[in-house]
C-alpha cells in the first residue's frame, strides 16, 4: 500500500461525519471502500473530499512506504 487514508477517517470522526454521509453527498460505494481499504482513487475524488470537508489533501492522505521501498 502506498496511500494511507487513515487522516480521513480521523477527521470524519472529528467532524461526526461517517461514510454513510460521504455515500450521501454522491460518493459511490465502491469508491468509499477504495478509501478504506488503501487503493486507488483518482484525483478528482480527492479534490471532492477536499471541497466537502474543507481542508487539504495531506490533511486526509499520507504516502506510506511499502516494506521493500523501505529496506533499499
């Protein structure tokens, strides 16, 4: 896994906002479950968080080394 959307789940939580709303506000459910499990979304998904959530993109993503990037 490369992306991490653990900071957007925490600032949902923050917020009282669960993906039940994300689905809500024209979120699809595959694309909610993309978020929760790691993989791809495309920018234009992120620009949407942004906008919804009112904050910036390192604000609900991390770029996480998988183990072999790390141990070269």
């Amino acid at each position: 896994m490369s992306l991490s959307y653990k900071k957007l789940f925490a600032i949902m939580e923050q917020k009282d906002i669960n993906k039940h709303f994300l689905r809500l506000n024209g979120f699809n459910s595959k694309v909610v479950d993309r978020l929760v499990k790691g993989t791809h979304v495309n920018t234009s998904t992120i620009e949407r968080l942004c906008a919804l959530l009112d904050c910036q993109p390192g604000d609900i993503m991390e770029y996480v080394p998988d183990e072999w990037e790390s141990a070269e």
